[in-house]
C-alpha cells in the first residue's frame, strides 16, 4: 500500500492512519504502534520522494528492516543485525511486488489519472 504515496503525497496521513489503526490489534502493542508508524511515515516520504519505484523498494525495505529490527531487538532481545536483515528481505519482495503491480496498473490510464489526482 505504501507505494500509494509513490503516486501522491496526499495518500501518507491515510496511509499512516491505517498502520497506527492495524498495529493497535499487535500482540505487540504500543510497541508496535510507534515502531510501525514511524517506519510507515518515514518509508511514505521516501516513496514521494524517490521517483525511481525499484530504488524505492530497497530504501522502503531498509527503513523498514532498520526500524523493524530495532523494536524486534528492543522487545525481545534477539540480535539486531539477523533481524533487521530478515525483515528488510521480507519487506523488500513485498515492495518488489507492489512495484510490478503497480506498473503494470499505469498502463490503465483511467486508474492512473485517478492515484495521481486523488
């Protein structure tokens, strides 16, 4: 979903409004609701900025590994490196994905105009 901000900026409160609403359902908690949050709103405004939508993924993943790794190693005191390592490779074919995806959606020039003008 993040890959929505990619398209328009107008998408990242909605965006962030859902992780903190997804993650307050977390067995992690609150935890989860600040770890998640601000690993969405700092991988949104890279998708913004970055216009390249491969380069994104792999910075989307990394954020998300860094900041992801960091509450795993905070919350259950398993080592960083590992984790963050794993959730940045998980992250990124799910980002890797979302990119073909959305891709091939450009070619649907009604859809198109609709993600960028929303």
């Amino acid at each position: 979903m993040v890959f929505l901000a990619f398209y328009n900026k107008k998408y990242i409160p909605g965006l962030v409004i859902g992780c903190i609403i997804a993650n307050l359902f977390s067995p992690m908690g609150l935890l989860d609701v600040i770890f998640g949050t601000t690993s969405t709103i700092i991988v949104c405004i890279a998708m913004y900025i970055i216009k390249n939508r491969y380069l994104a993924a792999v910075i989307g993943a990394m954020i998300t590994g860094l900041i992801v790794g960091g509450e795993l190693w905070y919350a259950y005191q398993i080592p960083y490196l590992i984790n963050a390592l794993y959730v940045a490779i998980g992250e990124l074919i799910v980002l890797i994905i979302g990119a073909l995806v959305f891709k091939a959606i450009e070619h649907n020039e009604y859809f198109i105009n609709i993600l960028k003008t929303s």
